[in-house]
C-alpha cells in the first residue's frame, strides 16, 4: 500500500515528455485511442531501450498489469523513435504505453499512481499534455543567504513580470480577472527548495503555476527564463543549470543518487 502522507510527486521536464522521441506513427495511434482505455508509463531505472531488451520488459510489464487488474487483454507497447540510419542520431524516448485497459482497470492503476514490486516498478500517467509546476533549477550561488529574495526580485522584476502579464492575458482561467491581481496569484503560487549537494554546490529549484495555459507557449517561457541571470547585492549571481533527467523516476529536479523515491518505505527498486 503507498506509505502514510503519500508518495513523492514526479517533476517531468515538459509537458510531452512522455511522448519526447516516440516515432510520429507511433504518437498518431496513441493519440487516437480512447483516453479512457489506456496510460502512459514510466518503469523506473529503465531509460532508452537497448537491443533484445523490449521483450522482456514487456513481458514483465503484462504480467503486473494482469496481477494489479486480473485483466489478460491490455497490450503494452515499449518506446521506440523513428528509425534513421545512423544510430546515434536516433531519439531516446522512454514512455511506454498501456492499451485496450478496462476503464476501471485504467482508474485502478492512476490512482496509486505508483506500482513497485520485485520484478519491476513503473510509474502510470494519463494520457494528456500537462503542463508541470517545476520551472528550473538556479546554481552559482556562494551561499544559502539571501536566495529567497533573489528570485523573488528576478520574477517580479521589469524582465520577467511583464511576460507573466503577457501569458495570463490569454489564460482562460483568468478571463475576467484584473491582471494585477492574476499576476499575484500566479507569483503567489513560487515555492523554492534550497540543497547543498555533496560537492558542496548551491541549488534552488523553483516551482510555480503557470500563467499559461499553453503547453508550447510554456515551453517557449521556461526556456527564456533559463536565460535570464538572478542578481543579488550580497550573492554571487545565479543561473539555470542545464537539466538532467533522474535515472529512476524521470524526474528533473533532482540528481539520481537523490531520488526522493529512495526513501519510500517498502520500495522494491534498486537505487537510481
């Protein structure tokens, strides 16, 4: 059963980032099964599939499938790019898919969301575009002081905030709504986690609402973002660090030696 005060969210990188890299024939079929049959998945430790290892990841896959459900007719399709001849240059997607569920059997696994047992452990998703909170990851910073401030400045500064004015103006959910005061609920909505890694370096990772209701405009703003400096007068200057997808749950807003999952009480998988 999920532990007491339930399991870790998982931060994915983009809002297609279970579809990043599936051959375009393949997404056409997934998007035009019925949503309610049918997830996506993650299996944790498990990236871009090597040759011989489909079939049985697969295998293993169907059979968890028909313990959770006591279903025998779901088909589980593995990740796998458009072919080009040169190998390196190939995608390395890694969403699997889960088809022709019940919808029950499809309500069953969403709502632990995560499965772990000794033969594997997958993470479901539905099958939609979301939109995630976790924007980027800051680093340079000399020390713990002041960080807070720092970004709050950065995001209500004449850089920023004019952009979050820009996007919640085409917002639907905030049709109607002066945009003084949707701007504040969306800056109202940052939160930041501040780590000292191992090596002794300074992380912020900020979360937030989006003031967009646009995947591809998302996209588009978190990538400017990542460009823009965060200055403070008693503080070394932070910037984006390039994101690294976690090697267990996918996630991008931690390294994999810190995979919050670790800690999961009665977690089967082996450490990221």
């Amino acid at each position: 059963p999920p532990p007491e005060g339930g399991l870790p969210v998982v931060a994915l990188g983009a809002p297609d980032a279970l579809f990043e890299g599936l051959a375009r024939s393949r997404l056409a079929v997934l998007w035009n099964e019925d949503q309610d049959t049918m997830l996506m998945a993650h299996i944790y430790n498990s990236g871009h599939l090597r040759p011989g290892q489909a079939r049985p990841l697969t295998d293993v896959m169907m059979a968890a499938i028909r313990c959770i459900t006591g279903e025998s007719t779901a088909i589980v399709v593995p990740p796998e790019p458009d072919w080009v001849a040169i190998p390196g240059r190939r995608a390395t997607p890694t969403g699997w898919a889960l088809l022709h569920l019940s919808p029950e059997s499809t309500q069953t696994l969403l709502e632990r969301r995560v499965w772990s047992s000794p033969a594997i452990t997958f993470l479901v998703y539905p099958r939609s575009l979301v939109i995630p909170r976790f924007l980027l990851t800051l680093t340079g910073f000399a020390h713990r002081h002041d960080i807070l401030q720092t970004i709050w400045d950065g995001f209500r500064g004449e850089v920023i905030l004019p952009t979050i004015y820009t996007l919640i103006r085409t917002n639907p959910r905030y049709a109607g709504v002066d945009p003084d005061v949707a701007a504040e609920q969306v800056l109202a909505t940052i939160e930041v986690t501040i780590d000292e890694l191992q090596n002794g370096n300074i992380h912020a990772r900020v979360y937030m609402e989006s003031p967009t209701a646009s995947p591809r405009r998302w996209v588009e703003w978190r990538d400017f973002l990542s460009t823009i400096p965060f200055e403070s007068n008693i503080n070394a200057t932070a910037t984006a660090a390039r994101p690294t997808q976690c090697a267990g749950c996918h996630g991008v807003d931690h390294p994999s030696h810190l995979c919050p999952f670790h800690d999961v009480p009665g977690w089967n998988a082996p450490r990221a």
